[in-house]
C-alpha cells in the first residue's frame, strides 16, 4: 500500500474520531461542550499535519522536502476527505435527532432576538447546518492538504535517511 494512502487512512479515522468526539460534546450542556470543543482543539490541529508526517515517515529514504509534501498533501486528501464525510452524516443524524434544536433551546431568549435580527437564526435550521457541514468539509479538505504537505514536507527535511 502506498505511503499516502495508508497514511489518509490512519489519518482519516483519527480525525473522524475525534469529529465525532466534538459532536457528542454538543448534546452535553453549554460549559461542559465547551470544555470538550477546548480540549480536542489541539489533537484536530496536531492530526493535520501529523498525517503528513507519516506518510513522509513511511517513503523510502532518502526523502526529499518535495517527496515529503507530495506524499503528505495525498494522505492530506484522503484523510480529509474521510472526515469530510462523517462531518456530514453526523450533522444529518444530529438534525434528525433534534440536537440543534435542544443546542438552541439553551440560548438565553435574547441570543436568539439577536440572531434573528442579524438573519442568522435560518443557519441552524438543519438544511442551514448541512450547508455549513459541506462548506466547513471543503475548506477541511483544503485544510488537510496543506498542512499534510507542510507536514510531510518537514519530516522529510529532518530526516532523509
């Protein structure tokens, strides 16, 4: 199997993991979501880069900066892809159980008053949180491949042999 692709796929299903750790987090109570989206913050921001790595750690030495972002950019694909995907059928099953409306009911009145007035209340009906999914997947994607290729790209330089 090739370096990338064992890498996305390792990377993929950590990052799904840990998405839907953070979905969980929102059926719990206001503090303790927040705590939770706190605490996965930098494992989501470590993963990133992190398959990039690994997939430059599994090529063959001796490793290039430019073989490293290559083969971290493709595993960058992959695994956001993967992630990409549980984001949205998360959100789809979220929406089918009703946790954006218990998420809602939590706000104090006057949050949704402004929410309203500023014509944000339709994004957190459940066609406006599928959109958000879709786009938050795309721009994860861009995400993924850039810091898997920064990733890659760095393991390679440190170590060629």
């Amino acid at each position: 199997m090739r370096p990338w692709l064992k890498a996305g796929l390792i990377g993929g299903g950590v990052l799904s993991l840990l998405t839907v750790l953070a979905s969980v987090g929102l059926l719990l109570p206001s503090g303790a979501s927040t705590i939770v989206g706190c605490c996965l913050c930098i494992p989501f921001l470590l993963a990133y880069p992190g398959v990039g790595a690994l997939a430059a750690y599994w090529l063959t030495p001796p490793r290039t900066a430019g073989d490293g972002a290559k083969e971290g950019a493709l595993a960058g694909v992959i695994a956001g892809a993967i992630n990409g995907v549980v984001s949205v059928l998360l959100t789809l099953i979220l929406s089918a159980a009703g946790a954006y409306e218990q998420m809602l009911s939590q706000l104090p009145p006057e949050s949704l008053q402004a929410l309203e007035e500023l014509g944000l209340r339709d994004l957190y009906t459940p066609g406006g949180m599928l959109c958000s999914s879709c786009l938050g997947s795309i721009c994860g994607i861009l995400w993924a491949v850039a810091m898997g290729a920064v990733g890659g790209a760095i393991l390679a330089a440190i170590k060629k042999e």
